[in-house]
DNA sequence: ATTTCTTCCGAAACCGGTTTCGGCAAGGGA
DNA sequence: TCCCTTGCCGAAACCGGTTTCGGAAGAAAT
C-alpha cells in the first residue's frame, strides 16, 4: 500500500462567476464588461444588451469588496443602536430591522449593524464604520432635536437619513410618522368622551418628537375648544418610573386631569401603578391614550388605547430613501410622512367623575396611606 | 470678471492611511510590511517590531474589503433572523445585538444581519451573505433539533456557532443556556411548596431546546419523588394562543394539575387568560413557573415567575466563540454554557386546592358558563 | 479621395491589500 | 577558499473589480 500525499483540505465551495469569466465568455475584457453593466455611455446598446444577458444566464454578480476598494462605496447600511437608553427601542426593533434589511435585500444591499453608548463613542462608532468603508450611508433612529451624528456624517458628507425629524432640516432626508396628528386626534378623541380637564406627559425634550407631539397636543386642546393649563403639562417621561412619577403629580394637583395624553407607551404604563395604588381604575376613573404601540400594552389591564406605528413599513422606507441618497437623489426631494393608527384598548371613556371628585378620592386615598404608614 | 472654472465636488474626507504609505514612511515595500504585520516567519524580529510600531503611530488600519477581495475574509460576522415565527425572538433582540456587537467591535470585527422567513429562503440568505463575503462566519439562533441551517454551512464549509445545542453535535460549536437545569429547578421549587400534580407545557419539538426542557422537567420530577402522568404533558406552544389553549385542556383533565411548568414565557402569559376565564388565582389557586425572561411578564398580574436569560451576556460569548472558531480553533472546543437565573414573581406559591377540590371549581365555573352560553 | 469626427472597444493602470518567487548577503561546514 | 544553507527582504503577480487613455473603424464633411 502506498500512503497518500498529504492534501491541503480545499473548501469545496462553489467558485464564484467573476467578471473576467463573464468577459471570456463574451469575447470582451473586463474593463469593457465593467463598463458595459455600469452604464457607461461609450458602450453601443448592443454590447449592452449582450453582456447583461450574458451576465444573467451565467449569474454573474458583482463582489461588493471588490467594488468597494476602487469606487469606496460596498452596497451596505449603516445602523447604529444606542444602547445606554432605558429600553427606548426594544419593543420596535425586530420588526424594524426587518423592515430594514428585507428592503435592502430586495436591492442586494446588506446592513451593517453596530450598538454604542451614547454622545462621543456614538460618534466614534460612525466614524469607524465609515472609516472602514463597512456603510455607504446610515439610517438614523430617535433624532435628537439637534443631532449631532447628523453633524458629523454631514461634515463627513456621508448620505443618511433620520427616522424623525429634526429642528435645522436644511439638506437632509427623513421618514417620519406624524405623532402630532396622533397627539391631536388623542386630545379630541377625550374630548369626545367628555373630559376638559387633560394632562400632557411627554417625553425627553431632547427628542425632537417630544416638540412635535407637544404640538400637536396643543392643536388638539385649541381644536377641541379647551384651555390649556400649563400645570397639567410635564415631560421628560421616557420610562416606566418616570411615568408613574408624573401621573402621580398631575393627580395630586388641586384640580387634577380625569385624563392623561401620554407621549410615550413605556410611560403610560407607569400611570397604570399609580392608579393602583391610589385606587383608580383606569378607563372610567381616569383616562389614558398614548403612543406607540408597544406589546407589553396588550398586557396591561385594561389593555392601553394607544396609537400604533408600523416600524416594519418604517424601516422598508427609510432604506429605499437612504438607497436613493446614495445614489445621489437631492436630500430634500426625500422626505416621507406616514401617520400612526389608533388601536383601541380600554384605557379611555366617558369620565366617571369631576376633577373635584377625583380630587375627593384621590385625597381620601392618600390620607388613609399616610395613616397606614404612620407609627 | 473671469468665471471660475467648474471643479469636481471633492469629497474632504480625511485620507486614510494605507499599507504603501506605510512602506514608505519605513523604506520597505508593502508586501515585506503585510508579511511583518501578518506574522509571516521570514521577516525578522526586529523588523517586525519596527513596523508593528510605526502602524501604531500612523493609525494604520487595514481595510477589511481589500483584504477580503485576496483572503475572502472581511472580518464580519453573520447573523440571520427568522421573521416568520411568532415573535420568538422579539423581547430578547435589542439585548442579544447589544452582546453581539459589543464583542465584535472590541475585535474590530461587525456585524451584518439579515432577515428572512423560514425554509428554503432561510437557506438562500446565508448563501448570499457567504458568496458576497459579507460574513466571514455565522451565529445561529434558535437552533432546530437538525437544522438545515447547520447542514448548509457544514458542507459549504463556513465556520458557525449554535445559540443552542443540537442531536447531532459532532464538529459543532455552541453557546447555550442550561434549560433543563432550569426546568428542574421550577419543579422542586413547586415541589417544595407541596404539590404534587404537576403539568409541563413545552415548546415546539422541532426546537432542540424542547427535548433539553422535557428531559430537565422530568429529572425534576423524578428528584422530586413524584410521578409523571403523561397527560399533564404538552408541546407545541411556542404562542400566548397555544399556551392558553394548553392550560385549558390541562385544567379540563379528572384530576388537574395544581402547577404548570411552562417552557416558554409567552406561553405561560397564556394561562393568565385561561386562569381568568375559569376563575382561577394565579399564584393560589394555579402555580406557574416559567422560563425566558421577558419583560411581558412583569406586566402580568401577578408577574410572572420564570428564569431569566441574560441575552447580553450570550451574545458576546457567541461573538468571541465564533471569532475563534473563524481563526481556526477547534469547534468541540467551543462549547460553553451558562444556567438562567431565577425571577421571582407572584405566579407560583403553595396549592390552595388539591387536584380534587380544583376540578370542582373548574367544573362548577364551566357550567356556568355554558348555562349561560345556552340559549 | 482626403480629412475630420464619432462611435466603440482594448490595453493598461489603479484601488489596497496578500502571497509567491527569487536573490543577495551572512554564516557554517568541509 | 569554495560551496551550501539559512535568514531576510524586494519584485512582481494576484485578487476582482473600476476607470482612464488611446486608437481603429466607420460615418460625415470637405
């Protein structure tokens, strides 16, 4: 017997069909091919039409890397996670990232995913990303009023574009929903029901959405001929314990809201404990409607009356607008809107009392607690 | 006046510095400096210092895309997720990335996601990602008891990691968290409390994780001193709508089980809606124990009692695992896992019944119900 | 019949790396 | 002293594309 030479273990992988293949195949050379398939204007139609077939018959599909060491540009999306904020994107993000990577799919591009903290490593993490040509633009989530990634990738002159809007909109793309419309139809959809006395819970000011939903609760309170008290108006509540907090204190106030617009589903949940604790049931006692959408309102009881955003539909825009910027589409023909839905649960109606009763109730509870709690 | 002439817009990005500028700052060609900072053996010590140095000062950084178009590596990882099964991996999503690209950029590596639905489409996706070169190596979530996945990225011979175990491990690499431990433990602690009759809600058997969950469920049992009744055991409920359904039928037997494990969190939120519909007071007069984590199940009332998995954490064990993996270790020395910690909630405590005495509750509470159903 | 444009493609350089090959100089053995 | 290693690096090809440049052939103009 004799042994066998030692073999390399060779990957049996199928060989890729590159464009010097695709050239012999043609009786071309590749540079020929490349500009046949790119659009180059000195090639004649029927070159162009015999090498695209021939491209199609054999397969033929360009190697992103390669292209991407000449032309800098490697068909993919950058998306960068904050992760150091409390939850803010959680219930969303599966749905969005399939949204976004099944509509860049569909255009054979990828996306490239990354998470950093917040302020200057957020910013380094961009850097890198494009640095090391990993995404030819990026799609920016929860913009801040002024946002400074939309600074540096401008600087940069890297395309991108915001999922929501932003205060200076000069030269840049978004896709947005409109939360003030939600905010507005919330207020008069109370209104309705026959509250006038309304609070406003709304999220950090540093998101630019928490001005535009404050907006649009003021266009509904003016709309639905009530006055605005500026007690009954607090923010800041992106969590659950922020809105408790905040319910509590509109509850305490001497003429408390017999309903509250929240900004903020995660908030709104919040508002769910203090009405436990001071014995209000949610709905008839006191009213919510928020914003979102989030699964975990379905599990409150009764289930939250919320405004529900589509982040899958969400996602697949914003890649066909961010596609189209990169492929050099003036940033302000690419500015989409959509509006959220109302999914109705159980947390609004008719109120059950007065502010001045709720008041009653609320003091009656609150006295027995400090009694309970006391020596 | 004379008119400037037009000027291309170029781009002010910083220049990078590349591999020939290197060289040329060191008198040395390009390819003496790939071969230093590769670790070739023909280039000496000293040399190799020299250049490794002045890289540092210089900020060099090797373009991953340049590399891959000779090596076909890109210093990517891959990671495809399925969007066509009932919100299987929502809740964890944002936590597992945050994990994933953590690890992967503290490597210089990042991170490209895809989704697809399930079957064939799954397959083509991660043939995609592999004939791009846009992953270098897979991190597989949710692995099937023999998943397809796995088989494909064998044969093409793609390194990977499993986020989970399989039946047929050989010359796998996997990440997991003991389940069945967990199991085991939600039945001695229902045990502990005094009951005896015990049911087991599982997941899908195609789930690998299903059989692991059983197995554990059973050495509980058995550690337990009590008896398995075979009836108190069903599969198959990956949903909130199965899991309900599952309680039902449980509840509906001779003799009822004063305790159900669930092997999914979803699920188990299931049986609060059964519970409620029969009457039931979860945590007195039904126990539940559970498994996952999510935070659906603070929102149940009571809260849901289950382990917990730290999707964070397994996520930067499977970005370290595969990396190397990708490097060339060897994949059955790549297998670590990590047990799920316990979440106390309000779902599980001593039986208020016996087997008995519960039937008649759900007897009498169904009577109602279809008396009042009747016409 | 020239000359001058166009049209269209080949040749070759280039992008930023990796890898093979060969050769020079120093060292060791005879 | 000569020859053969060995260590170490330069030169050049290569990876899979893109882009610039120039020239041949045909069409149009003179």
């Amino acid at each position: 017997m004799v042994s066998a030479p030692v073999q390399k273990i060779r990957p049996v992988r199928r060989e890729r069909v590159t464009i010097s293949h695709l050239a012999d195949a043609l009786g071309l050379t590749k540079g020929t091919v490349s500009r046949a398939l790119n659009g180059y204007p000195d090639i004649s139609d029927g070159t162009r039409q015999r090498v695209r077939k021939q491209a199609e018959v054999m397969g033929y599909r360009p190697l992103a890397h390669a292209q991407a060491i000449r032309t800098g540009r490697s068909r993919a999306l950058g998306l960068v996670l904050q992760t150091d904020i409390p939850g803010a994107q959680r219930p969303f993000l599966s749905e969005f990232l399939a949204g976004l990577t099944s509509a860049a799919s569909a255009e054979n591009w990828t996306l490239t995913v990354a998470t950093s903290a917040g302020g200057q490593e957020m910013l380094n993490t961009i850097n890198r990303l494009v640095d090391e040509r990993k995404a030819d633009g990026f799609i920016l989530p929860r913009t801040f009023a002024d946002d400074p990634r939309m600074k540096l990738l401008r600087s940069l002159d890297v395309p991108f574009v915001l999922y929501g809007r932003v205060s200076d909109p000069r030269g840049c793309a978004w896709f947005d929903i409109l939360g003030e419309n939600a905010m507005r139809d919330a207020v008069q959809r109370l209104a309705d029901h026959g509250h006038t006395r309304i609070g406003f819970v709304n999220g950090g000011l540093e998101y630019n959405f928490s001005h535009l939903r404050e907006e649009g609760f003021r266009a509904g309170m003016s709309q639905a001929g009530l006055t605005m008290d500026p007690a009954l108006l607090i923010d800041g509540a992106m969590t659950m314990e922020a809105g408790e907090e905040a319910a509590e204190r509109l509850l305490a106030q001497p003429k408390p809201p017999t309903a509250i617009v929240y900004a903020v589903d995660l908030a709104a949940l919040g508002a769910y404990t203090t009405a436990s604790r001071l014995g209000l049931e949610i709905g008839t006692d006191l009213s919510i409607i928020s914003y979102d959408g989030i699964p975990e309102g379905n599990w409150a009881s009764p289930p939250l009356t919320t405004f529900q955003v589509d982040s899958r539909a969400a996602g697949e825009r914003l890649t066909k607008l961010v596609i189209r910027r990169i492929r050099g589409a003036d940033a302000e023909s690419l500015r989409e809107t959509a509006e959220a839905t109302l999914k109705l649960g159980g947390s609004d109606g008719p109120p059950r009392h007065t502010s001045a009763q709720l008041r009653q109730r609320v003091l009656g509870k609150t006295e027995n607690i400090s009694q309970m709690g006391g020596t």
